[in-house]
C-alpha cells in the first residue's frame, strides 16, 4: 500500500522505492519518529552524560544525527507496512536506536552486526575511551541493549551468513550498509536476505551511492533475485543536476536510494 502527501506542490510518496529528499522531513510523520529516536539515543547513555547528548554538536560527534539517516529512518518506517506484532531483523545496527524503535511499537526485533564480535568498532583510541565510560555511539553497540521493558535480541552476524532459519522474519531492514560490501557480494548478499524473508514479506533497503555511482545507476546491481519483487520504479534524470541536488539536500553530496521489495513464491 502507497501513502502519498503534497510537499509544497510536490507530490511526495512513501511506500514506494525512490532517492532520498530531505524536504520530507518537515513532515510532522518524520519529525515524530525523529523525535522518539532521539529519545532513545538518549536513554542509552549513563545519566551524567545525557544532557550533553542534548547539543547537536555532540550528538552528531556520536554518530547520531547524521543528515542522511533523518530522512532514512522515518522513510524506512513508513515504507515498511508495520501493522500488527511482526519479526523483524535490522542488519548492521551498529549502536543505532533504530531496532529499539521498531522494539519499542511492539515488535519483535534482532540486530545482525558482525562488528558484535570481532571488535573492529573500538579500533582507536578515542572510540575505546568512549566505549569506557559507557557512552553509546552509532559507529559502536549499545552498552546496554536491553532499555526497560525494551529488548532486541543482538547477534554477531554478517549479511554474507545469517543464522536464521528459512521465512523467519516478516521484514528485513538493511540501511546504509550495502555500500560497505563489495559488490561481488552483493547477489549473494540479496539471496540470503530472501532466504530468512518469508512469504510475503518486504524487505526495506537503503543505499549510498556517489554521485557518479548514482549517474550510472549503480542500484540496478541489486535488482537481481528473482524472489523479490520491485515495489515502486525508481526513476531519475541522470545526470543528476545540480539544481536537484540542491533542491533535495542542499549542501550535500552524495545520494541515497530507498528501495522496497515483497517476497513473491512461484504459487502466488
């Protein structure tokens, strides 16, 4: 189902796979779920620490906050279709609230991040220090998963290998991460996203792309397991002009594609 609203004279739709458009979140539907995020984030640091995440400076500095992700998150939600207590998996979290939100609306949620085991969030120094002091980032894990009454099951896997068994989930988020996996991956990748979706299912996808990546479509690489369904055209001027970047997210410069799929089955 497409949910569609007037922007000033632009018709805007969710639902619908398409480039990101940062105007969108002047709609009190985005800012509303920005709101309780923010909320989150800030229920995930120690108590001192929490009025500092309040400045826009800071949080942007924890990784929260970041331009693209406030126009993905909402989009994200609203494209998803979460009527009713669904499973739902979000791969590569990170120490994003993003799986505490959809877990606090009542859902079942589990987080698949490699980074759980193998350590490469604390690289550096300054990220073990901050780590040490039990303040949360996006680029980390939550210090403590588990926020009152709202949990997500955490597990350290890759995209490349989930554990779940076949159908398990009803939706499948995978934001901004594909364009961290070499694009070799990225069919294998697409099958096992399937594989754990069951019939029926969406599965709900960001990616970042370059501006030459964005000319060349680079996205149509991830049209190409034959269970999934397109939900919605992507289409666009190439080359994108500079007027339309302006016009869609002034001062920046890459580009953010949100795509949308259902699981199809050979009997439906």
């Amino acid at each position: 189902m497409l949910s569609t609203l007037n922007l000033e004279g632009a018709h805007v739709t969710w639902g619908a796979s398409r480039l990101l458009d940062m105007r969108d979140c002047t709609r009190p539907e985005w800012a509303t779920i920005n709101q309780t995020m923010k909320q989150l984030e800030t229920r995930l640091q120690p108590a001192w620490f929490r009025p500092f995440v309040k400045l826009n400076a800071v949080s942007r500095r924890l990784g929260y906050d970041h331009w693209s992700r406030l126009w993905e998150y909402p989009w994200a939600v609203l494209s998803a279709n979460l009527d009713g207590r669904l499973r739902i998996l979000d791969i590569g979290s990170g120490g994003s609230a993003f799986p505490l939100y959809l877990a606090k609306q009542g859902h079942e949620v589990h987080s698949a991040d490699p980074s759980l085991s193998d350590g490469t969030q604390w690289t550096d120094a300054r990220k073990r220090m901050v780590h040490s002091l039990g303040i949360a980032t996006a680029w980390g894990l939550p210090p403590r998963p588990q926020n009152g009454s709202v949990s997500v099951s955490y597990v350290p896997d890759s995209l490349q290998q989930l554990r779940y068994a076949d159908g398990y989930f009803d939706r499948v988020f995978c934001l901004s991460v594909m364009e961290h996996v070499p694009e070799t991956d990225w069919p294998h990748c697409m099958a096992e996203m399937s594989r754990v979706l069951s019939d029926r299912g969406r599965l709900v996808l960001t990616l970042d792309m370059s501006t030459p990546a964005a000319n060349a479509q680079q996205f149509r690489k991830l049209l190409v397991e034959p269970s999934l369904t397109l939900v919605g055209e992507i289409e666009y001027s190439v080359p994108i002009s500079l007027e339309d970047k302006q016009t869609r997210h002034p001062g920046h410069t890459y580009e953010t594609v949100a795509i949308i799929w259902d699981k199809t089955t050979s009997n439906s």
